[in-house]
C-alpha cells in the first residue's frame, strides 16, 4: 500500500515539527494538555498509569471529528450524485419519490421516517455493484467534488488538529482506529491517503457481501442486506466484534458517539481520555450543537462530558487552525 507524495511529504514535515510540539496547530490551554498529559502518563514504563503497547487503542469518530460534516456528510453527496450518474441506466428511478425528493434537494425528506428515503438512495447508489467498482467511483468522486463553502476537495476539508492527535498517538505505540456511522467501504476508499490509517482499522456501517463465482472468476458483489448502522450503541458493539479489545481513548463529536465514550472511559481497567469536538467556529468551519443542519446533534453529550470528566475541545478557542494549509 502507498502513501501519495502529497500527503508524505507534510506527514514529513509535522512528524519533525511534533518533537518540539506535538500539536502545534492547537492553542495552549486545558484541551491540548489533556491529551498530552494523557499520552505521556500511559507511554511511561515508570508510571503506575503504564498501559502496554498491545492495549494502546484509539477510536475515532470521522464525520465531524476527523472531517467536516457539514451542512450534509460527504458520503450522502456522493450517494445524491452517483443516483444522478446511473439515472440514465435506470429510467424507472424516476418514478420514486425518494429520487424525485434528491433530484429537488430535498434533503429533509430523505431523513423523514428513520431516514428511509437516505437509505433508498445509498441503495440505489451503493448495491449491485463490486467492491472495485465502488471504489473507483469514489476515487473519481474525490478527485473532482469539492465542498461548497470551502471550494476545497472533501478529503481536504479535514482537521490539521486531528491528523495531529493521530499522528502524536502513533508515534507512542497507540493504534488508530476510525468507528464511524459513515459506510465501511466508502471510508476504505481514502482513510489511508488522508489520515494513514489502514482499512483494516476501519469500523463503519456495513451490509452484506456476497460472493459467487462468474466465467470461472471469484467475486463480490455488495447488497444493501444485513445492514448493520455503527452509530450509537452500535459502535460500541462493533468495537468489540472487530476490535475485541477497550479502546483506552475516544474521540467524538456528537451523541452519536455517547455510547462509544462511555464504553472507553467508564469501568475501564486503564486510564482512559474521552474527548468531544464542539463546533463552535461559525466563521473557519461552522457552529452547532443542538441544531447542526444535518447531523452532528450534541445535546446529552455535553452534560455527560461534564459528568464523566471528558474533554470538550472549544473549536474555535483550541485550535489555531482548522484545515490543512
């Protein structure tokens, strides 16, 4: 597997950098001390706190913790916009209200009854289709989407201080995993160029693949059955079922990841470091909490950060930066 020079070369530069400061593009205060005095107590063989290199594991959230989620995740772009690529090949489409509702933007209708209209259009978008295929059609997605705000790539709208973490956490023997509501194989798509995490050290929601064989050539072909949601309690489950070990650092940003920060932080042998992204940052990103404009929603996790001792990184007080120069 190979790294692209692009992002080698920075990863380069920021691993010199870190010696001096592990995370540079953080303001000094409370936030940054945390993971610091947490990475520092569970690395020293000398400290009670020690935790062995095999038990050092980190899970982190990806939309709106690694990368920007707004004003919709990246993936539901992607899916809006291969609907639009293969409706040629599928006229019939034309007669669902849920494509009828995508091709208006109509985004809350999607969401409407559990988001079975978002689930129709990542079936239609997803399904039917080899993993290879997908891939490439996300690959080339990457390569030409850019976020609206930002007029930058969508694997570029990531955050300088996270790759940071991620970075400081590696260097010290920890294992990086991403536990996301996002799709597995989506995230597997570009999770190593972008973040240098492997694929398989991606969770994510999934659904059954099915293997058969065509012309005497073994292959996959992917479904939208089984469909497993690894949001909530179901990150921590899936954490155990593709992990199987406590992770002893957690990293989130929405109630959707309450579940996986009380199940890393809580009853767990090991110290143990929960941290939320609050976006606060109207103006460099953008500022939610109780009404992001499509996911994102923090409202019980803030009290229980509070509770629990988590940390709460104030986005725009923490960080010096928020993307990549």
């Amino acid at each position: 597997m190979k790294m692209h020079l692009k992002v080698l070369l920075p990863a380069l530069f920021l691993a010199t950098v870190l010696r001096a400061d592990p995370l540079p593009s953080w303001n000094p205060g409370p936030s940054k001390q945390s993971v610091i005095d947490f990475v520092a107590k569970v690395t020293d063989a000398s400290s009670e706190d020690y935790v062995p290199v095999a038990e050092r594991i980190a899970v982190f959230d990806n939309d709106g913790t690694l990368w920007c989620e707004t004003p919709v995740p990246p993936q539901v772009n992607f899916a809006a916009h291969e609907v639009k690529r293969l409706l040629p090949e599928h006229p019939e489409w034309k007669e669902d209200p849920f494509v009828q509702a995508l091709l208006k933007g109509d985004f809350a209708a999607l969401g409407d009854d559990h988001h079975k209209g978002l689930i129709n259009i990542i079936s239609k978008s997803h399904a039917d289709r080899s993993p290879e295929d997908f891939a490439a059609a996300v690959t080339e997605w990457l390569a030409t989407a850019k976020h609206p705000k930002f007029n930058r790539p969508y694997n570029e709208t990531i955050y300088q201080p996270m790759l940071e973490v991620l970075l400081f956490l590696r260097d010290h023997g920890f294992k990086t995993y991403i536990v996301s509501g996002g799709g597995q194989d989506f995230m597997r798509v570009f999770a190593w160029d972008t973040y240098g995490i492997i694929p398989e050290q991606i969770i994510g929601s999934y659904s059954q693949v099915k293997y058969q064989t065509k012309d005497g050539k073994p292959t996959l072909t992917k479904t939208l059955e089984n469909l497993f949601v690894d949001d909530k309690n179901g990150k921590p489950e899936a954490i155990y079922r593709f992990i199987g070990r406590q992770p002893i650092a957690c990293f989130g940003n929405s109630d959707g990841d309450q579940a996986m920060l009380e199940y890393t932080t809580l009853a767990n042998p090991h110290p143990s470091l929960g941290l939320i992204v609050h976006h606060t940052d109207a103006e460099r990103e953008y500022a939610y909490d109780a009404k992001p404009i499509a996911s994102g929603q923090l409202v019980t996790g803030l009290p229980a950060a509070e509770k629990y001792g988590w940390t709460v990184v104030d986005m725009k007080q923490d960080w010096k930066t928020v993307y990549p120069e």
